[in-house]
C-alpha cells in the first residue's frame, strides 16, 4: 500500500512538510488534518478519502488493483463536507461553502452523487436541485424542484444499490419553530441515488427529531427533547403505523434513547443514563416493551458504540472516563477479535474501525493518540496483513508531541471529576512548571478528551503545562453528572476549576505564581469567572470568543433564536435577574487583578462579538487594560490557517509576558518604572 500513499501525495498535488526542528514552527499546528476522512467501497475494490488541496476539501477516489485515482474538486465556492458509499460504483456526498466574509464554510444541505470514475455527477437534493452542473452526464432527471431543506444519509440500504434513506428538515426562518402555523417536524424519505427522486417514509412526531431504522429500511423509532427539555422516545411497528410514545424522561426521570437494532430483529440497543449508574446500555425488548441492563459504569458513560462489519448488530462500546475504555460485548465475534488483535499490535493508542466492505474482508482502521492526529489502515482479511494508507497530518511527528495524562480528583462537595495534565517534553518530571488552566466549551454534553488536541500542544510545546478539568456537567460521564452543572455557572462548575487548579498545585506540577487560565466558548466565561471568582489564583486570563454577561446571552445570539433555545437557555442558566448579573462578569470588573485578553469573531452567530466588545468597554472605562484580538471574518472559534497561526503567537506573546519566560523581567521594569 506504500504505492497507495505515493499516489495520493503526488498525483493530488499533496505536500508533506520536511521533518519540523525545534520548536515546532506554530503553523504545523494551525494546518487542517490533510486527510480527514477515507472509507473502502462495498466491494472492497476502491477508497474515498477527503482531503485538502488547494485550502478547499476535495473528494478522492482511488482503484485498489491498478493504484490509479481521480479527484472531484466541487464546484464554484463549494467543498466536500461528508461522503457515504451507496452502491460500489457510487457516493453521496455534502457539501459546505463559504459565505459572504465567513472564513468556516458552512455546510449547505445538499446532496451530490457521483460514479467511482467521475462520470454521472449530479445534484441530488438541495435549494440548488434545479441548477445545472458543469461537467455532469447521465442524469435521467427530466425536472427537478429545488428545496430549501437540508439532507443527510441515515441509511445507505446495503441491499439496494439504487436507493438510500435520508433525513430530511425544512429551513424554519423562525426562532420559535413556526412556519405557516405549524412546526416543523423532520422527514424521512427514500431517494433514488441515480435520479435524486424520493418519496417521504415517515414524519416524526416531534420537531427536531432523530430517528432509529430496523434493519429493513423501515423507520421505527424517533426521539427528541420537548419544550422541557425532557427526552421523548417514540415508536412505531411499521411503515404507516401510528407511533406511541414508549420513554418519557418527564415520567421516568432517566434519559434513554434508541440506537440500533440487534441482529435478530427482536431487541433494540438503549443509551441509558440515569440515577442507577453514569451511563448504560440497555436492551428494549420489542415485543414485552422491557428494558434490560447490559452494560452499565459508575464512573463513565458510553460515548460510541462499534457495529459489525455488516451493520445488523453491535460487538463494543467506547467510553471514558479518561483514556478511552473499549468493552466489547461479543468477544467471539470477527470484529471483536481483529479489534483485539489490533490493540495489542498498537498498544496505548486508541483503535477503531472506520467502516468496512459488504464481506468484511477489507477494514478501513483509524489509529490515533494524544500525541498523533491518526493514521489510517487498510487490513485485507484474506492476506491477514495491515497496510498503511495515510496519516491525517502526516507534519505531526509523535515524538515532538506532549503526552496527556489522565487524573481524577474530588471536588470539595465529594463530586468525582476526571481530566488530563500535560507536561512539556522534556520536563515531565520537572515541579512548579508555569501552567495553563485550558476549559473547555460546551459546557453540557461536551468533554475533553485523551485524543490530539492542538491548542494543548502549542501550549506544551512552549514550557507550559496544560490543565483540563471536565467539570460538572460535562458529557461522558452520564446523565446525571450533566445534570449536576445546570444552574451552576459562575458556581459550582466553576468551584470543579479552581479545585483542579489547587490540586495542581498541591502536587508540586504548578508553580502558583505562574497560572493563567484560559477556554473558549464557555470556556471564554469560566475563564474571566475565574479571575473574578479567584482574584489571587490566576496571573492572566484569555477569554475566547466567550459569554461575559449572562442576561444578554439570553436575548443575543443563536441560542435564544432557535427553536426551545430559550427554554435551553432558562433550564440552564436560571431565571433570576439578580444571579444572572452577579454571575456575569462584566458586573464584576472591579474584582479582577489578572491580566486580560479578549479574543472575538466577528461573524460569530452563536457568541456575537457585542459580548466582547461590551467588556473591554466597561474595563477601558475603569481603566483596567485589555489586549484585544479582533477577527473581522472568523466566527465562534477561528478557522483560516493564517489567522490560527498569528492567534498562536498572540496567545503565546501573552502568556510569555505573565507567566512565561519574560514574567520576571517585566514585573522588575514595571516595579523600576513605579519607584521612579
């Protein structure tokens, strides 16, 4: 396969940077991942791979037997988001273009199709269905309607090469989820992946749904969370039957949402989170409507869970609560024991397959670490041999990288909470290291995990230690542990931080006079809460595309213009006028002795930069600097490689004049300048 890689390296017009010297230069670790996706065909004769050429994602194809390939470089301002094999001779894929003056493109709604040798590329669905495409043949659509909605592949009905099940949902230009007098609820439909003709198979229930398919292509099961943000599960025996209403959060307290089929048909695989344990997985029996643990931790909820080569069942679970954690479920399954195997064959990284070909013959593996981006491989069951395909981002060398470690502490109220310090190469024995306290966004659902992060190490990359905490109501360890951070903004979550940060130092890994904490999102709050809440615990804060007042984010932003957004925004921050002001801090300015530095996108719908701007504002006014780092064109989290980098050398030219190598020299030129 050693040919494979060449040729996509070469004939595509991929460049792979010389071996990175000391320090690694900033812009390796701003590049997108080269290779982001690559999945073999149901025949096992071809693989698709997304990557990046020219600043654009493109679709490759490549035919394993003669090493020969092609590139589908998308029209006008478009790029590949997705793909999915429908039939060994053709792929759907999305696409998402750049808008206006937004650097992140945004994905469309539509769907393409195209053969494995270029040829038949059409529009399948999408508001430009009617629009004719430069360079398409074949196409047996006599007319088409264009649609403003947006379509992904839920089922690519192994069975049928000509038709595939999607999910489709109609723009709503309204907040409240009202269009005509109605709300939208989400369509499933059959199309026919040569023509782009489909038919609606099933309406959900409720706005905003997901849906679970038996094995058939029958939709069956579709849940979502109501006005109340209670999950709702309901049910149905068959095509045109009514559906009933099975799982009732309101009812039950717990939440539990359907996933699979098993492969007899007659069961159906639960996430099941709730008061017994973190997280589960439960079987729902079809027929008596049962539940039945399976699986369940105290410490860690399932994050992913691992198909057969076949898709008719599910042979492991992924989880945390630190290094990924795989339970397999039938250890006498093929799958189970190639997973095995390839464990031991890379011990300490994190193994998984990516999908495989209809006999299971050929398996597309993706292996990756905290210190590695990942690698793809290509196991041929027949030869019994792994072949490397391509690295993600083959610049990255491992070796250069910082190792995340993962701890678990208590938190003053008794509360278990996991996260991971980083420590610079070279200094992993080293105490009282300048470190970064780095929060992570979310907050509810989201985590931080063991795999590469690349803020992490530019950080570790420069002498500093790297703190992340998965606070309170954090994704990964269960329902319940989520739930425990609602209505705790500016308190107890932030509590789970400052009890990490000491932790830190107690263990001698911190040097208390240099910690500066910083997060995104979120994490862009809870870092300037921080030097509110702990005047004296933190030397600098970086507060990224963050929420600084909470009464605002109730009226400004995406959020509270979706739809149950306001209800979100009140089941999780609180109604109350007083504690929303006291928990802002914008109205706690004179609290702060850290320094301050403000990052803002422009074009940022979900955080809209009158948050950081109101801020520096009200700081200049009361004469406390801010350093403030304005992106005209980026939005909730910067994207364009050139404005990455020079946010890098910003963060880091902050951190190096507080806590960094150049903290001492200039608080003796701050101290000299105020004796004179």
């Amino acid at each position: 396969m050693k040919s494979c890689t060449a040729l996509f390296l070469a004939a595509f017009g991929i460049v792979v940077s010389a071996p990175a010297a000391e320090p690694v230069p900033l812009a390796d670790f701003a590049r997108h991942m080269q290779f982001r996706d690559a999945k073999i065909s149901p025949d096992g004769a071809h693989l698709a791979v997304t990557s990046i050429i020219d600043g654009k994602s493109v679709l490759s194809m490549i035919d394993l037997r003669s090493n020969s390939g092609l590139t589908l470089r998308p029209r006008e301002e478009d790029e590949v988001a997705q793909f999915w094999w429908v039939s060994p001779k053709r792929l759907v894929y999305s696409v998402a273009r750049r808008g206006g003056y937004f650097e992140a493109p945004g994905q469309t709604g539509e769907l393409f199709a195209v053969d494995v040798d270029g040829k038949n590329k059409d529009i399948l669905f999408g508001y430009r269905v009617d629009q004719s495409m430069a360079g398409s043949t074949g196409s047996h659509i006599t007319k088409k309607e264009s649609e403003n909605a947006s379509a992904w592949l839920l089922d690519d009905l192994r069975d049928d090469d000509d038709e595939a099940v999607v999910q489709v949902e109609r723009w709503n230009w309204s907040h409240v989820g009202v269009a005509g007098g109605e709300r939208l609820h989400p369509e499933v439909r059959r199309i026919n992946v040569n023509t782009g003709k489909n038919r609606t198979i099933a309406t959900a229930p409720m706005p905003r749904s997901g849906f679970v398919l038996d094995h058939a292509g029958s939709v069956r099961f579709a849940y979502a969370l109501d006005n109340d943000q209670k999950f709702k599960v309901h049910y149905r025996e068959g095509e045109g039957k009514d559906w009933e209403l099975v799982v009732d959060e309101a009812i039950t307290g717990d939440r539990a949402y359907p996933i699979s089929f098993n492969r007899a048909g007659d069961g159906v695989y639960f996430n099941c989170q709730g008061s017994k344990h973190r997280g589960g997985l439960c079987l729902w029996d079809v027929a008596k409507r049962e539940f039945k643990t399976l699986w369940s931790a105290n410490d860690a909820a399932p994050f992913a869970f691992e198909e057969t080569f076949d898709g008719q069942d599910l042979f492991a679970i992924r989880s945390m609560p630190g290094r990924t954690a795989v339970t397999l479920l039938d250890k006498t399954s093929e799958e189970a024991e190639l997973l095995v195997a390839l464990m031991n064959q890379f011990p300490g990284e994190d193994v998984r397959f990516v999908n495989a070909s209809r006999d299971g013959r050929k398996v597309v593996v993706l292996v990756e670490a905290d210190r590695d981006p990942g690698n793809f491989y290509l196991y041929d069951a027949d030869t019994k041999k792994l072949s490397f395909l391509l690295a993600r981002a083959p610049w990255i060398k491992p070796e250069a990288m910082a190792a995340k470690n993962p701890f678990e502490i208590k938190a003053r109220d008794g509360m278990s909470l996991n996260g991971f310090l980083t420590k610079p190469v070279g200094k992993e024995a080293e105490k009282n290291l300048p470190m970064v306290v780095f929060v992570h966004g979310g907050p509810y659902g989201i985590s931080d995990s063991w795999n590469y992060d690349p803020y992490v190490q530019v950080l570790a990359s420069r002498g500093y230690a790297v703190l992340q905490v998965n606070y309170r109501g954090s994704g990964g360890y269960g329902y319940d542990f989520m739930k425990a951070g609602y209505g705790e903004w500016g308190a107890k979550m932030q509590d789970d931080v400052t009890d990490a940060t000491r932790w830190a130092v107690e263990q001698g890994t911190a040097d208390a006079r240099r910690i500066c904490i910083f997060g995104g999102s979120y994490g862009g709050y809870a870092a300037l809460q921080g030097a509110v809440r702990e005047p004296d615990l933190y030397q600098c804060t970086i507060g990224y595309v963050g929420v600084y007042d909470l009464r605002l984010m109730k009226s400004r932003g995406d959020i509270p213009q979706s739809f149950s957004g306001e209800g979100y925004l009140d089941l999780v921050l609180g109604n109350d006028e007083t504690v929303l002001a006291r928990r802002s801090p914008i109205n706690q300015i004179e609290r702060i002795k850290a320094d301050v530095m403000l990052i803002v996108g422009g074009q940022d719908k979900r955080v809209p930069p009158v948050q950081g701007e109101s801020l520096r504002n009200a700081m200049l006014k009361r004469g406390k600097p801010v350093e403030w780092v304005y992106q005209p064109t980026e939005g909730h989290g910067f994207y364009n490689e050139k404005n990455v980098t020079e946010l890098y050398e910003k963060i880091l030219g902050f951190l190096d004049r507080n806590i960094g190598p150049h903290a001492d020299k200039v608080a003796a030129n701050d101290s000299a300048k105020a004796d004179e």
